[in-house]
C-alpha cells in the first residue's frame, strides 16, 4: 500500500510539473451525491456531508495551485422545484449548519476566503437566508480567495434578471454592451470562470453560469462528486493546461 501511494504522489507530481498555465477561476458541478447515497447504501443526509467534506477538500487543492476564485453549483432553482421536499429539507438544513458555522471555522479565516452566495434568494427558507447573511458578513473583508455558492441559481433566470433591471433603469439600448451588461449579473466583479468542472460522467452545463462560461474550458470527470479525488484534480489541470484558448478566434 505505502509503494502504491507514493506511485501515485510521484505521478502526480510529474504532472504538475508539466503544467504551463493554472486556471483563475474554476466552477464546479459537483454531480452524483445521489447516486453516491444509493451505490454505497447511505442516506440523503450521509451523503451530502460526504459531498461537503469534498468541498472542503476540494477547496484545499486549488489554494495549492493559487486559484483565486472557486464557483460551486450547490443547489439550482430547478431542483427547488423538482426535488422532493425530503430531500430539500435534508439540503437546508445541512446549508444552515455549515452557513452558520463560517464565523467559526478556521480554514475559511485562516485562508481570508471570502464566502458569496448568488442565485434567487426569496424562493428559499428565511432560516436558509439568514444562515447566508451570517457567512457572507462574517467575510466579507477577505479577498485572497473567494468562495462563490450558487443556492437556488437558474443560469437563465440571471440574464433575465439583469434584462429586467436594464429595462427598470431605462437604459439606453445602445449603451449596453458586454461589459455594461455583466454589471447587472449576479456577481459582476468576479471574473469568468477559466474551467468548468463536472463529476459524475454527465455531458452538459445544467444551466450552470450561461453567460460567464461562454469561452470556459469544460471537463467532465467520470466519478461521483464524493468520489473526486485529488488525482482528478490534477487530470482536470493538466487537461486544460494542454488546450489553446482562442475565444472564437
């Protein structure tokens, strides 16, 4: 077992040596909780805490890379209507926990991560919107890393939203541009995501930042979320360090 180990560390350290550019920014469709619960016979609540444990772990391999900005789709506003209302208050009440405990939790102070939480707040529980408000202004100094939870987010529901407070402002059709118009999204100051990472073998964005991802480099992995390793990490590294970036060009 210790040689296979350290096989695996020599290899992946081979890769990163190879590396010629590290993403900024990388969003996650962490895919497969469910089916994780099902294979490995636990329930929903087990499950997710696996899945936030990943997170976390996750979280702790971009900072060895230095990458600023992480966008995790943690709950869509299509799964606010589809799911059962079992597994939503599984879901809520595990944010509520984990929301409420960043003022608390070492890593995120000790790294000055900045927690930001976009999507359609109204739709969610007021226990869910205040656990939000606690983590958000218990970091809202930081900007070494940010930490971007997308809860209760639909990607077309954003652009209509920034069409909607456009039209609200009446401005000038002729003064929105690409730029002008990022500044009513969700998060205009983040920059968009370089790579898009999605687990579980699943080939499409699920509505996923639509109009951030338009130039994003995209790799699916075939292992259920809970089953990402840091070995996937560096393969999804080194795939997108091997592709030319042209933009439309």
């Amino acid at each position: 077992m210790v040689i296979f180990l350290t096989q695996i560390k020599t290899r992946s350290f081979e890769k990163v040596q190879k590396l010629s550019r590290i993403p900024q920014h990388i969003g996650v469709i962490p895919d497969g909780n469910r089916r994780f619960a099902r294979k490995n016979n636990l329930n929903l609540h087990q499950a997710y805490e696996i899945g936030i444990k990943k997170v976390r772990e996750f979280l702790s391999w971009c900072r060895e890379f230095d990458i600023k900005y992480v966008t995790i789709y943690s709950l869509s506003h299509e799964n606010l209507i589809g799911r059962s209302q079992l597994e939503l208050n599984t879901i809520f009440n595990l944010m509520e926990k984990h929301l409420k405990s960043v003022p608390n939790d070492e890593d995120i102070h000790e790294n000055e991560v900045r927690v930001i939480i976009a999507g359609d707040k109204s739709i969610l529980p007021k226990r869910v919107i205040d656990a939000i408000n606690i983590a958000e202004q218990s970091t809202e100094n930081y900007n070494k890393y940010y930490l971007i939870l997308l809860i209760g987010y639909s990607g077309r529901k954003e652009i209509l939203d920034a069409i909607k407070k456009l039209i609200s402002l009446n401005v000038n059709p002729e003064d929105i541009t690409v730029e002008t118009f990022k500044k009513y999204l969700y998060v205009p100051d983040i920059p968009d995501p370089d790579l898009v990472i999605r687990t579980s073998g699943e080939y499409r964005i699920s509505n996923f930042l639509i109009w951030q991802i338009a130039y994003s480099e995209l790799y699916f992995a075939k292992p259920l979320w809970p089953e990402f390793s840091r070995e996937d990490f560096i393969e999804a590294l080194v795939e997108y360090s091997k592709r030319e970036r042209r933009y439309g060009r």
